[in-house]
C-alpha cells in the first residue's frame, strides 16, 4: 500500500515536472488544435483536393494515350498535388493520436468513481439522478478503461497512415501504365498518359509476346532479352503468365492484365492466284508463305486506309522482289493488273493484343503491415469497447463516454435508472452535441449545471 | 442455376429490409421482438455483403444484378442495431432499411451485364464505391434520425420523459460506416496488388475513392460534439474560399 502510495506521489511528481516544462501557451495552442473539428477540417480540405483535381485537370484528349480501360481508370500523375494533401492528411493523423492521448489520460483517471467533473472533456451523455442506484456504481467498476481498447484506436489509426502514407508516396513515382503487345510483337519502350502530353518510358529490357493464347482462360508467353544482346540471342527470362499474375525485372513489374482487338495492331490475311496456295494470316514482321513451294514474305507494315483513300494495304518483302505494297482493292478487282505477284490481300483486320500493366515494383510489407494493423485495431474495438462511466455524489450526476457505442451504453443507462424508478425525483439531460438545456427540463440538474463540462467543453 | 445466382443478392437485401421494416408493426413484447428482427436483418445484410465481395473479387459474380444486391445488402449491415431498448415500435430504425430495399429491388428490374477487359476494372472499381456509397448512405440516414431527435420536446411536462440516446446512436453507426469505408478501400488496396503489383493504379477514380473516404471521416469529426457554430464557420470559409480559390485559379497547385 505504502508502495503504491509511493508510486502515485512519484506519478504526480513526474506529471507536474512535464506540465512546468512545457510552454503553457503551447500547451494551450495545442489543446486547441487536438479538437475533432480542427481534425476533421484538414481531412475535408484534403479530400476536396483529391476529389477535385482529376475534374480540374481533365485533359482534353483522354483517349489519345489510352492503350486499354478509359480516363477513369488509368494513370493520373500529379505529385505536387499528393503533396499537399499528404501533408494535410499527416498533420491530421498526427492530431488525432494527440486527441486519443489526451482520452487515454482521462480515461486512466477515470479510474476513480468519483471525480471532479470540471477536469473532465464533454460527456457524450449525462444522467443527474440522486442517489445514485447501486448497480450504476456496478457499472463503473466493470467499465474501467481497457488497454486494448486504446490499442485498437491506435492501431487503426497507424494502420490507416501507413496505408495512406505507402498510398501517396507509390504515386508520387512513375505511375503504372496499360500496354498493348501484338502476338510476336517486342517493344523497347512504353507510353504513359499524363494529363498535358503522353510521356515515352524506355523499358530496361526487350520484352516480347511470344504467343497469346485465347479462350476462357487466357495465357500469355513472353520473352525478356538483356539491353545488348543480338536479336537471335536466347531471352533471359520466359514466363507463361496466366491473367493477373507477373513477372518482375530490373525494379519493374509487367503483368498479363488481359486480352482486347487492338485498334493500332493489325494483320493481315493474304492468298495466292497461284496454283496449289492457301491464305495465310500474318502480323508485322512475321514471314509467311502462300504455297508450300513459293517464296517466302516478310509482313513489313499494314494499314487500315492507305494515304487515307488508298484502302486496306499492306507492305511486303521478299529477296526476290524486294519490297512493295499490296492493296486489298485491288486484289478485289475482277480482272486483275499484272503486278509481277501472285499475292493477293483479302483483308486487313484488328489483331488480339495482350493488355500488360507495367508498374514499378513495390514493396508489400506497408500494405502488409497497414491493413494487419487496421484489420487488428478493428477487431480489438469490437471486441474491447471503450465504455467510460463516471458518477459525482454532489450532483448526482451519471456521465458516460464512449467512441462507438455510446448510444448502446446510454439505453443501459436508462434502463437500470428506471427500475423502482420514482419518476419526479429524476432528470434526464441528453447531452450529445448542441443538445439545449431545455431539451429535457431537470429541477435538479439546473444544480449541476454550473459544473457540467459540456456547456463550455469542445472534446469529443 | 447459374442465372439464379447473382439474384440471390438482391433477394437477400431485400429479406433483410423486411425484416428490418417488420420492427415498425406493432407487438406483445416489441423489445425483444424488434431486437431480434434488426439484428437478423443486420446479419443478413453482412451475410450478403462478404458473400458479394468474396464473389466480385474472385471473377465469380460479374453481373449487374450482384453488385447492386452487395450494395444493398451493405446498406443493410450498417443498419442500427442498438435499438435494444426500444420500448415501442422502432419506426425511424426500420426506414432505414428502405434504401436498401429499393436498391435491392431495382437489382431484380436492370438488366446489365459488364463484359470485357476494361469492364474488369469498371466493376472492380462500381463494386467499391457501390459498397462505400450505400454506407454513407446508411450513415447519413443514421445522422438525420439524431437530428429528428434532438428538435424532439416533451409533450407534456407533467410526464417525465426518457429521451432515447438516438442521436448517440447515430453517431455510432456514422463511424461505423466509415469505417466500413476504409475497410473497402484495403479490400480495394489488396485487389489492386493482386491485380498490377501496385498498391493503387493512381487513376482518377482511385484519388476520389480516397478523398471521398477523407471528407466523410470530415464529416464525421465536424458534427462529433457540436458545441457551437464556430466549427461550421470555419469549414464553410475553407470550403468557400477553395471554391472561389478553384473558379479564380488561386495557385493550390489545383489548376495548371
């Protein structure tokens, strides 16, 4: 006993040692800010940015750098925007675990049953009722504060600013972006669509789709060769990715996200007026034939309407014939000119491209981290409410407060003052927000109400 | 059966409504009775809610008519649940479960279904915010039955009145549904890594996903504890000046 005493003296000594060195206007200004208003002002102006700033800097072409989804859904790149909100957000965070400390040190006086009710921030809820029934007295012995409870309240709270903070500070970086890859296709570099004009991102790595397999489940092979190498070399990573998955390199991440016809990778189908020939279906830089005998073409480029007048066509090599283009109109004609060809263009069409994400690659231990945490905290305060129940003998009066289930506490509360309740010896003052004092009328109350925290209080 | 499927959601909502409105008919023993109606329509509403999100997040439900029934069903899940001294039929608790009844419902008349690569992410992201919008939804519900309470008087002041803390109880499901909120937005954090390897694709429906969740956390610590207009004052100038700031192309780094 002697040493608890002891303890509490020492407390108390260390407590006014802290309070004498910090600067009492400080300490005012601070008291001020850790309101839940000033708090809730600087989340609001950081989700109006948020909110606004993609509709202010809408780009007047969206579609003009868009490989894949719509504007909605991909990159929005404006990190001196993220900036400010993220420093609105993390002055608001820090204010909140301030506002929580200051309820853990009440909370921890709480201990006692009775106390001065001055001292105390506003109540939620406030009951004036003499005497004071025995089983409220119950009640705060059985509501004294939880250390769980606080660690929830804080390990949410950590948990949503790590979340945030891994949130802002991943886009504050080169933001991901849709890519379109023709089956065969390799592509050195990739476009970023930004808001004044797309940005060209070159890759560390050749990066080739090697086949694209179709159907319910699609999958896409694709071939990763070094910086250097010679085109024949053999790659340095293959993967066969199936849709969501992918494969990390040189600090970037490239994932197969889906399949589309693409608008900007054709293919053509070619025939032959050559004996014994069948069609034959090719994409830029493949080689083709058209008889099993004949010389073989190489597919050098093809267009949807050649000059814009010309129509489909398409452009060939051969080491016969060297280089030459070949028009679907007039393949189509019914007496065809002699162009020293066999081949013939059926028809241009759109070619199933693979929908890759390249992202840089990111840790995952924040998210891993932050949602833990989050998830934990919100466990903790369903399983370890906070319930604060004080009671004062002057007045009578039965304060409660609570973050989340201060309606639930305040029916019990009224509940057990009912029972073999004589009505005209109790008031009733409800005391959430602005309620007036008229609200409910007490003859006693008016007593109390000199006393009552919640007239001039502003903590929550 | 497989058609039948997405509409179990919306069937669900709408369960859990009328059970929920089954709470304003009167009866013998109303306390007991409508707690154990609200609960079971809150149940049922978190029972379709987890069911529709494990769904939508592994590729199973992709039809209009399951999201909308999630949505419906997330209305549910914030429903007032601590009605448990509910001394006469609980009316205002009960309107609450007609949002969700009317979403549920309108899951069953639309016909839309989302195919397609860039649908992928549309429903991903409709999924999200639906989830998110009918928890505000619930939450500002919550908000104005507090408001309804506290204009409240005494009929007559001969008769002691026990006002019931519903303005308490609506600040309890408001942060609650926040809450619901952010837990949304981790589901979305975890579908984006799984998905690109990234913990956001940055898009503009990301930002508003994110400054949505901000404003109605906002909202939330704005009306905590009024005490007086001071606070409102002053949100209403930040907010009046960013506007004017916005429209005359004040330098928040907001106008290029």
């Amino acid at each position: 006993m002697a040493r608890r005493g002891r303890r509490r003296r020492s407390r108390s000594t260390r407590n006014a040692t802290r309070d004498a060195s910090v600067n009492p206007q400080l300490q005012r200004i601070w008291s001020h800010a850790i309101q839940a208003q000033n708090i809730g002002i600087l989340f609001g102006v950081a989700g109006l940015t948020l909110v606004l700033t993609p509709l202010l800097r809408r780009p007047d072409d969206a579609s003009s750098a868009l490989v894949a989804g719509s504007w909605w859904t991909s990159a929005f790149y404006a990190p001196d925007v993220l900036g400010l909100a993220a420093a609105l957000v993390g002055l608001a965070l820090v204010m909140m675990l301030g506002m929580l400390w200051v309820r853990v040190e009440f909370a921890g006086r709480a201990l006692k049953k009775e106390s001065d009710p001055t001292e105390a921030p506003a109540a939620d809820f406030t009951l004036a009722r003499a005497p004071i029934p025995a089983t409220i007295h119950d009640l705060v012995e059985s509501s004294r504060a939880n250390t769980l409870t606080w660690v929830g309240a804080a390990c949410m709270v950590a948990g949503v600013g790590l979340l945030a903070g891994d949130w802002f500070y991943s886009q504050q970086k080169l933001p991901p972006a849709y890519v379109a890859i023709a089956n065969g296709e390799v592509i050195q570099n990739y476009s970023v669509p930004l808001a004044k004009a797309p940005l060209t991102a070159n890759l560390p790595r050749r990066v080739r789709l090697k086949d694209l397999q179709l159907g319910a489940e699609p999958t896409a092979s694709i071939q990763i060769f070094r910086v250097g190498d010679a085109p024949d070399a053999p790659p340095s990573i293959v993967r066969t990715l199936p849709a969501g998955t992918g494969v990390n390199f040189d600090g970037l991440r490239i994932t197969f996200s889906g399949v589309r016809a693409s608008d900007d990778k054709l293919r053509a189908i070619f025939s032959s007026e050559a004996p014994k020939s069948v069609p034959a279906v090719a994409s830029i830089s493949n080689k083709f034939r058209v008889s099993l005998d004949g010389p073989e073409y190489k597919l050098l480029d093809v267009r949807k309407n050649y000059l814009s007048v010309m129509g489909p066509a398409a452009e060939i090599e051969s080491s016969e014939l060297g280089k030459f283009w070949v028009f679907e109109r007039t393949s189509h004609t019914s007496v065809s000119p002699d162009l020293g060809h066999p081949i013939q263009l059926d028809r241009v069409e759109s070619e199933m491209a693979g929908i890759f994400t390249l992202t840089t690659v990111q840790p995952f231990w924040p998210i891993s981290l932050g949602g833990t945490l989050f998830v934990l905290g919100f466990a903790l305060l369903i399983i370890f409410p906070e319930r604060i129940v004080r009671t004062n003998k002057d007045d009578g009066g039965i304060r409660i407060w609570s973050f989340h289930e201060a309606g639930k506490l305040a029916d019990h509360i009224v509940d057990e003052t009912m029972v073999d309740d004589t009505v005209d010896q109790t008031s009733i003052k409800h005391a959430i927000a602005d309620e007036e004092p008229d609200a409910v009328e007490a003859p006693e109350a008016t007593k109390s109400e000199s006393s009552d925290p919640e007239s001039n209080g502003d903590s929550p | 059966m497989t058609d039948l499927l997405p509409k179990l959601l919306p069937a669900i909502a709408i369960l859990g409504s009328l059970a929920a409105l089954a709470t304003a008919i009167p009866k013998k023993d109303p306390v007991r009775a409508n707690k154990n109606l609200m609960r079971a329509a809150v149940g049922v509403g978190w029972a379709g809610l987890l069911t529709g999100a494990f769904g939508i997040y592994t590729g199973y439900l992709t039809s209009f008519a399951a999201l909308i029934g999630t949505t419906g069903c997330a209305g549910l899940a914030v429903l007032p649940m601590g009605s448990d001294r509910a001394s006469q039929p609980d009316i205002a608790s009960a309107s609450g479960a007609l949002l969700p009844l009317a979403v549920g419902v309108s899951g069953f008349v639309f016909e839309l279904k989302i195919l397609g690569e860039p649908a992928d992410a549309m429903l991903l992201y409709a999924a999200q915010w639906a989830i998110f919008c009918a928890a505000m939804t619930a939450a500002l519900v919550a908000s104005a039955f507090g408001w309804s309470h506290r204009w409240a008087r005494a009929k007559d002041n001969d008769t002691p009145t026990y006002p019931r803390p519903l303005a308490l109880h609506a600040r309890d499901f408001a942060l609650r549904a926040v809450l619901l909120g952010w837990f949304s937005w981790l589901v979305l954090i975890l579908i984006h890594w799984r998905q690109i390897g990234a913990i956001s694709m940055a898009s503009p429906a990301d930002w508003t996903m994110v400054g949505a969740l901000l404003l109605a956390t906002s909202t939330l610590l704005i009306f905590w504890s009024k005490r007086s207009v001071y606070f409102e004052i002053i949100f209403v100038v930040y907010a009046a000046v960013l506007g004017l700031g916005i429209y005359f192309g004040a330098p928040f780094g907001l106008i290029m």
